[in-house]
C-alpha cells in the first residue's frame, strides 16, 4: 500500500508552474488554426464524459517529462524562453502610403489579441499574402491593420461578421485621424 502512495504523490509546486508554462504558451505562441485541428481531433475521438481525464492524462506526461524553463528568484532569464515585448511586435513591415488603407477591426489587447494572430487570420480567411499587410496597431479595444489597397475590400467582406474570441467582428475602413 505504501508504494503505490509513492507512485500517486507528485510535486505539486513543479505541476503548478508546468500549467502557469502551458497557459503562457497558448496565449503567446499556439498557432490558434493549427491548435483548433488538434482540438477537433481530441473532441471527435475523445467521448465527452472522458475529455478530463484525457487531458489530465496528457498534463501528467507533460509533467513527468518537462520541467519548467523559468526558475523564479535567479533574475537571469534562461536563453532559449523568448521575451516578447509589446511595441516591436506591432510593426512588421510598412506599406507605401499611397498604395495601402487602413482598416479598423473592433477587437484588441482585451481579447489578448497579438499582431501574428491577426496576421493568421487574413491569411487563413483571404488569398491575401503577407506582403499584404503592413503595420498592425493593437489598441486595448480595436486594432487598426494596414493593407494593400487591392486586397482591402476582399478583407473586410471576409472577416467581418465572424465570430473571433468570442465576439463578433467588425472590419471596415478606417476613419482618417483628426487633424489637431
């Protein structure tokens, strides 16, 4: 009876920092299109009444074979966990004025919303390219997304109305800056 208390018992702070590690990672770098595959998959071969108990099978391998990147009170951040920092991501590449629009897309930092998820979406719901979109703002509320001109009326017909992190979007042209 005493060896299989040994086997059930874990280390509870390390399994709290691996799901603190897991949650960051979803936030900051899961591809949301690739991970919503993986999450068909699991609901379709994974029976309702035994998802818990598959996914807390699935944190217990993770647990048992990772340990968590980032000790806390050393001060030094390890070289391979990447720091993401808020106003580099947002500028990627500039478009000339003259050839690009802006466009207004009603969500934003409250919806943890990053420049590569935006990205992703144009990409996976347009035949646009990357080389279409330019500097993508993120705001708390709204987010303003630079694109070409020829691809412009094609993104706002397909992103608007769809439901995105749990609202529904809105996409159209946006207003020019007052002038002060």
């Amino acid at each position: 009876m005493k060896e299989i208390k040994k086997q059930v018992q874990f280390d509870k702070l390390k399994a709290g920092k691996n799901l603190e590690e897991i949650n960051d990672k979803l936030r900051r770098e899961a591809d949301p299109v690739l991970l919503n595959e993986y999450r068909r998959l699991f609901k379709k071969e994974i029976s309702l009444f035994r998802r818990s108990w598959a996914a807390a099978w699935l944190f217990m391998y993770y647990d048992n074979k990772e340990t968590p990147r980032i000790k806390s009170g050393s001060g030094k951040k390890p070289s391979n966990v990447r720091e993401e920092k808020s106003p580099a991501p947002e500028v990627e590449s500039t478009l000339p004025e003259e050839e690009s629009k802006r466009l207004f897309v009603s969500i934003g930092k409250n919806r943890r919303l990053y420049p590569r998820e935006v990205i992703t979406l144009i990409l996976s719901k347009t035949s646009a390219s990357r080389e279409d979109i330019g500097v993508i703002r993120i705001l708390d509320n709204f987010s303003f997304v630079q694109v070409r001109d020829t691809r412009a009326d094609e993104i706002i017909k397909a992103l608007s109305g769809i439901r995105f992190r749990g609202r529904t979007l809105a996409v159209n042209y946006a207003k020019p800056r007052a002038e002060e």
